[in-house]
C-alpha cells in the first residue's frame, strides 16, 4: 500500500507539473507526463502552478480548491479533469476518480495519451476498491490505447 501511494504520488506530480509544449523539465518522462492542454489560458496555468506547489507541500486541500478552480473556468478542457482525477485518487476517494478520469476521456477527443493514463488512474481505483477483474480490464484498455 505505501509502494503504491509512492507511485501514486510521483504521478500526481509529475502529471500537474506545468510546462510549455515540447521543454522537458529535469526529472521528467516526457512520455509518461500529460501537459495541459494547447490552449489552456494563462490564469489556468498560473492556478496549475500553485496547485502543483501545494501538492509537494502536502496541502492537498488548497491543491483541490485550485484544481476545481481550473475546470470552473475551463470545463472542457480535459487536461485539467485529468488531474482532479489524480488527486482524488491520491486522496483515496475513488469512485470520484474514477468519475473525474471518464469526464476527461469523454472530453478528450482522440487524445490516446491522456486516455490511456485516465484508464490506468481507474484501474489504481478499482484496484484499491477491491475490483480486481474490473482493475484488469481497465489496465487492459491502458495498453491498448497506448499502442495507438
């Protein structure tokens, strides 16, 4: 269990850390981290910002209030569902990310990356729930998507 809110964790970071379009930071995967959207507003960045800072800090109640912040101001941007999903998920309430990570997959038209991770964050969900075949099937679809 603490292996896995590890892991868990060092998603969560990595996929809230705010960058411009093709600039790696130092520590990153490029092709395990989902950047925001291309057309994320700038006041959505700057809030992104601060919620990943809260995150590292380890105040994911002020992470929380930023991030729902951002998909008030964006609701279609599918990015920003994504890393709600995250944090609910590192917060252990599941079924809300598993919620939140669908909400991203029906906005996020055609975006494998972005769709694979939102399967694997329901498949961590389902897993921690106790849904061993539904956490399969879920990771399934992971891999199918990013074969794409």
């Amino acid at each position: 269990m603490k292996k896995l809110l590890l892991i868990v964790s060092g998603l969560l970071l990595t996929s809230c850390a705010v960058k411009q379009p093709g600039v790696v930071l130092p520590g990153e995967d490029p092709a395990k981290t989902i950047a925001p959207d291309r057309g994320t507003s700038s006041a959505v960045i700057t809030l992104l910002d601060k919620a990943r800072d809260a995150t590292r800090a380890g105040d994911y109640q002020r992470a929380e209030v930023l991030l729902e912040r951002t998909v008030r101001i964006e609701p279609r941007n599918a990015s920003l569902w994504h890393y709600m999903a995250k944090l609910r998920l590192h917060q252990g309430r599941y079924d809300e990310a598993i919620g939140l990570s669908s909400k991203s997959n029906n906005l996020a038209r055609g975006n494998s990356k972005l769709m694979a991770d939102n399967w694997r964050i329901i498949a961590h969900a389902r897993y921690q729930s106790g849904d061993r075949q539904g956490a399969e099937q879920a990771q399934d679809r992971a891999r199918q998507l990013q074969a794409q």
